[in-house]
C-alpha cells in the first residue's frame, strides 16, 4: 500500500509490481484510473502483514480453572 502524489493528485494505491523506473499501482480511491507512477512520486508506504494464526498447538491449549487452581 502506497501514498501517491502525481500530477497534483494525492492517492492510496495497492502496488502490483514494479516497471522500469517505477511501480505499477491499483488505486484504491474511485475515480483514477490503474495506472504506473515513478517512484519518486511515492510519498508513504506500507507493508502488508498477514492476519495472526489462531495458535491451537500444544503450548496453547486451554485449561480447566481446577487445574490452575491446584498449582
């Protein structure tokens, strides 16, 4: 995810790959067309992080309140 400043335009982007000189980009918002921008017009970025696992593996699995009483 990028913020983009072309052409006077400020944008959100999603980043489909790169092109010679630049970046080719989905914008986010409505009415701009998919497009290439250099990549001097970049003005932020973001990495996409995945969603956390639902950990159910053996170190996390739920215990009975008698259980922990008895420790």
């Amino acid at each position: 995810m990028v913020r983009v400043s072309s052409g006077g335009r400020l944008f959100h982007a999603v980043v489909k790959g790169t092109v010679l000189g630049g970046l080719e980009v989905e914008p986010v918002e409505k009415g701009i067309r998919p497009r290439r921008v250099k990549a001097r017009e970049v003005v932020e970025h973001w990495a996409r992080t995945g969603r956390p696992r639902s950990g159910g593996g053996p170190d996390r699995e739920q215990r009975s309140f008698d259980d922990l009483l008895d420790r």
